[in-house]
C-alpha cells in the first residue's frame, strides 16, 4: 500500500475530511490552516480556525452543557468514560497512525499514545467511584464535619504538539468524570488529531444524549487562547507547552483569581554512578534523549557520569548513536522521525553553534539531513555551561562528568526547570540520598529507569519553572474540583468553636 494511500485510509477511518471545523458546536469562520506531514512536507488535510463569535458560541454550549452533565451521578459519567474507552481501542491503529502522520513521532510512540489515552479513560472509570472526602471530628458537641468535593464548570485544555491526544485525556476524561466539560484549545501543528479525537470522544457523549461536554476551539492563540485565559466563566484553565506561554497564562488568569494548572518545560538529567548497570542505563539513555526526536517534556538533555565510568559510557553510547535508524516515522524499522517543523531545525543547530562557542565538544551527530531530519548530538560540556541550563527542544544531549554524588545533585538541581530525574546505582545510600529532600528538587525522580515514559497511576508534573502542575494520577482530581467543609448541627444548641460566647 502506497503511502498516499495509507494515509487516506487513516483519514476515512477517522473521520477527517479535507477541510474540517475548528469547533465543535458551530462551524468556524476563521482563516484555513493546512496541516503538514513533517516528514514528508505533504498537506495532509485542512482545519478552519475559530474566529471570536465562533470561541463565544463553543463557551456559551460548554456551559449548557455543565448545568446538565454534572447533576449526573459520578458512576454513569464513569461508565460513559469507559464507553470512550473502548471507541478508542477500536481505533487505536488508525489514530495512533494520525499521530505519526501529523506530529513526526514513530508509530510505536503513535500507538503508545493512544494506549495512553485507554488506560487513563480506565483509571477514570474507576475513579469515578472514588471521588473521597474526609471526615474529622468536631470539637463542638452534636456536630458533624466533613469536606466534599463539587466540579469547577468549563475546563480549559491548552495542549503542546509532542503530546497531540494523551495531554487532552489526562484532563479531559478526569475532568469529566469529576463532572466538568471541557473545552480544548490544541496546538495549531496538530489540529487534525485534535479533531479526530472530538469526533470519536465527543460522538460517545453524545449517543447518550450529552452534547458539548467535550468542545473543541482550534484558534490561533490572540483568538482561543485568549478566550479561554482572559474569560471568568472558565474557571481552570490547564496549560502544556513553553515557560514562555505558561507564564502569560498564569498571570492572566491569576490576574482574575481563576486556577491553573500549568505543565511547562523540562530539563531532565540521569546521574550514572560508577556501581551502575550500564547495559540498563545505556537503553535508558538512549530512549530518553533520542526517543520522539527529542521532542518530550521528560527528554532526557543533560547525562551525568561519574568519571570512573564516564570514558566507557560515552564510547557504548557512541556506538549506539550510530545505529540509530533515522527515517520515516511510519517505517517500523525506524526509530527516529522528524523534528516538527524546519525551525524546530534551526533551534538545534542555533543551539549546537551556542555549544560550541561556549566550549562545547560535539562527540557525534547534530547533522541536519534535509527537510525535518536530524541527527542526534552527543555533546561534551560543563555543567556551568549556560546553553546546559536550557531547554532545546531536540534531540541534544549533554554529557558532564563528575566525581562525587553531592556534586552531581548540586549541577543536576542548578537549572530553572524541575520535571524528570533519574539516578542510575546499585547503591541504596546513593539511591536514598538522590531521592531525599536533599537530593533531586523534581517532581519526578527515578532510580534505574530513565526519566521519559511515565505511568497514568502517579501524579505527572514538575517544580520551578515547570510550573507545578499535577495531572494524571494519584490524587491529581482535586484540581478540577473545588472542596467544600461542611458542618452539621444535630445538637439543638449551637456552640461556638474556640469556647467564645456571645450571648445576648
């Protein structure tokens, strides 16, 4: 099967026409968008952008929406989510294969990322029985206290390409079994799985007769960006992309005392001490900087090796850096696809000349090899290089040699960003030490596994300038719910707390 022709066959699965709405509940008046192929450079199909009175009709339905959806009980918004489920294992091949198409990454990770999805639609569905409140005991006689959640209203999703579908499913799905609707706002580099996506989660809601829970609002950023921060009746707005963005977004909606939740950079590092496995590390490592091109929140861009093992390390990675299969990302030989687009290019080789000029020693890689391809870099530094205390989001990893654990921790913590960290030992002092309050200062920390490729059961987010945002797992539900104390008088009197009297 030819290539045009696989890709037409994703698209008739799906859904996707040549030219599709930017928005779900009126069709959208904006400028056309063509959507590209980064490996190939091909228009795939067309999306038309939301216009101002386009993002205010997709509000005004997300709010009808809520008064109807969250007056149904948790459990039946759970099984509607585990319906979701299911319409997404079905097509699981077909979207996994839009994601490759539209955003470069291999169909392995395309695939994965739909997995992704599934399971966190399942972990919903079981949440949606588990949405606890706590009771405490009241110091006044004949009383009763105990807190209880209630859902926000319109969500706000603002959602990066690297991740097109799984960043919208760790907020959507939770948010809708807590009782929410949510309105998404997808990266204009990947708006057709976006659509895709709308038409096959929203279509489930909408067999059962609940319109508009999910919207969709694909708009440039002065547009649906901007409806979607600056306006009250959204009173979350969840956030993934740049430090730049996240900021502007904190301070808009903070400005109006509105919540968010914010999922920014990462400049994640490994620590391999000299008592590791380095077989183990060595796949970590390599997955971590080069899987997805580069292109992940928890790529791994700075590799810590403790010197006793630092010269062997670097040479098996080097060795394992020339094998790399770099080519098309729909090939299931391949390994490495395109960056997104010919500036994310530039960006890396912007940032190697940056290295270079700094003192930096490129070991391997860093070749630009036409249109989106790149070669992966190795790159000899320092820690007090400033061009290591960035984020470039390629595929550029740092090497840094050191002698002791504490020196390593002390280079690994001295960066803004604060996501993903891994340490690679055998040693339970050197293990506990990494992980204790003086150790990795991330939201993520990892012993003998890299830092890309987290589980839905955990809580996924990051410190400092990664914004400190928590979705996914664990108790990550609380943020699309507002708590309510709740204080019960059966007594008959009505005893103030603290002892104070006031009486007439």
């Amino acid at each position: 099967m030819s290539g045009a022709t696989m890709t037409q066959k994703v698209l008739d699965e799906l859904g996707i026409e040549p030219l599709n709405s930017g928005c779900s509940s009126v069709k959208a008046k904006g400028p056309v968008l063509e959507s590209h192929n980064p490996a190939t450079g091909d228009v795939i199909a067309r999306v038309q952008l939301a216009t101002e009175a386009d993002c205010e009709v997709t509000l005004e339905a997300s709010e009808a929406a809520f008064d109807r959806w969250h007056m149904e009980p948790a459990p039946r918004r759970g099984a509607m989510v585990r319906e979701i489920a299911e319409e997404l294992r079905r097509h699981k091949d077909a979207l996994g294969a839009l994601v490759t198409l539209e955003m470069g990454k291999i169909l392995a990770e395309g695939r994965g990322e739909v997995q992704e999805m599934i399971d966190i639609a399942d972990f919903a569905t079981g949440l949606s029985r588990q949405l606890y409140g706590l009771t405490m005991h009241s110091e006044r006689p004949g009383h009763r206290m105990y807190e209880q959640w209630h859902p926000l209203g319109p969500v706000g999703v603002i959602t990066a390409f690297n991740f097109p579908v799984a960043v919208w499913s760790w907020n959507a799905l939770i948010a809708a079994v807590c009782g929410d609707t949510v309105i998404w706002k997808p990266s204009l580099k990947t708006p057709l799985c976006a659509v895709a996506v709308q038409k096959l989660c929203a279509g489930v809601l909408d067999r059962h007769g609940f319109f508009g829970v999910f919207q969709l609002m694909a708009g440039a950023d002065a547009v649906a960006g901007r409806c979607l921060i600056e306006d009250r009746r959204v009173p979350l707005v969840s956030a993934t992309g740049s430090v730049r963005m996240g900021r502007i977004v904190a301070e808009t909606v903070g400005k109006r005392l509105g919540r968010t939740l914010l999922e920014l950079g990462g400049n994640n590092a490994i620590i391999v001490m000299n008592d590791a496995n380095l077989d183990l590390a060595l796949r970590a490592v390599l997955f971590g900087a080069a899987g997805t091109a580069g292109q992940r929140c928890t790529t791994t861009r700075r590799l810590f090796l403790q010197r006793g093992i630092a010269a062997e390390f670097t040479r098996r990675l080097k060795a394992a850096y020339s094998q790399l299969r770099i080519g098309d990302p729909m090939d299931e030989q391949t390994l490495v696809g395109p960056l997104i687009d010919e500036e994310a290019v530039r960006t890396m080789q912007r940032a190697l000349v940056s290295a270079r000029e700094q003192g930096a020693e490129i070991v391997c890689g860093g070749q630009a090899r036409g249109g989106c391809f790149v070669e992966p870099a190795l790159v000899r530094a320092s820690a007090s290089m400033p061009i290591t205390h960035e984020e470039t989001f390629a595929p550029i990893l740092y090497l840094i040699e050191f002698d002791t654990l504490e020196e390593a921790i002390g280079a690994h913590n001295d960066v803004p960003q604060g996501l993903s960290s891994a340490i690679f030992t055998t040693n339970l002092i050197a293990a506990e030490t990494f992980l204790g309050h003086r150790g990795s200062d991330c939201g993520i920390a990892n012993v003998n596994i890299g830092t890309s490729g987290a589980e839905i059961g955990g809580a996924f987010g990051g410190e400092k300038d990664t914004g400190g945002g928590r979705e996914s797992g664990s108790d990550a539900w609380k943020a699309y719910m507002r708590r309510q104390t709740v204080t019960v008088n059966w007594s008959g009197g009505l005893p103030l707390a603290q002892g104070i009297r006031f009486e007439l």
